[in-house]
C-alpha cells in the first residue's frame, strides 16, 4: 500500500509543469490573444480611418455630400478645413471638413 501511495506521489510531482513552463505557457497565451485583438480590431479601424480621411480629402466643388448631421449638400467651396455646401437655392453652410461622413455623387 505504501509503495502504491509513493508511486502515485512521484508521478503526480513529475507530471505538473515546472513555473518556467507556465510562465512560457502564459506569455504565449497573451502573446496570441494580443494577435488576435490587432488583426480583429485595431488594424481594420486604422483601414477604415485612413480610407475616411482619403475621401475627405478628395472632396471637390460639385460634389455631393452627406454630413455627420444628415445634411445632404453639393460642395461650392472650400478653405482651410472648411467646406461650403450649397443646401437649397441660395442657401449656403460652412462645415468642416470632418463633418462630412459620405461622398454621394462625384462632380464630373
């Protein structure tokens, strides 16, 4: 009986993994989980971003476009961030530039 409980002891302590093999154990772990959150989220939301502010800056006289308010205009001018959307007949509005969300018909 005493052997038996003996042999079960040595087995079990040489079965469990040493720190040095959880700490590597855990640092992979994280080391996946921190890839998945950057190919999930972070690198589509800099796509995104960059693709946004490509449109923004392609943004001409003529265009029509739609704001972060819901305002539909056509762009009659532009100045230092500041776009001026034509909303009705002579009726003019300065916005920003990063108000403007969507490009909705290009100029020809």
């Amino acid at each position: 009986m005493l052997e038996v409980a003996f042999a079960q002891a040595t087995q079990t302590a040489s079965e469990t993994p040493s720190p040095m093999d959880q700490m590597i154990h855990m640092v992979l772990l994280l080391g996946v989980t921190v890839g998945i959150v950057y190919f999930m989220i972070i690198r589509p939301q800099q796509r995104k971003q960059k693709e946004t502010e490509a449109m923004r800056a392609s943004i001409r006289k003529g265009d029509r476009v739609l704001t972060t308010g819901g305002l539909y205009g056509t762009v009659v001018g532009e100045k230092d961030g500041v776009v001026v959307l034509k909303v009705a007949d002579e009726v003019k509005m300065e916005f920003a530039r990063d108000a403007i969300v969507q490009v909705k018909e290009r100029s020809a």
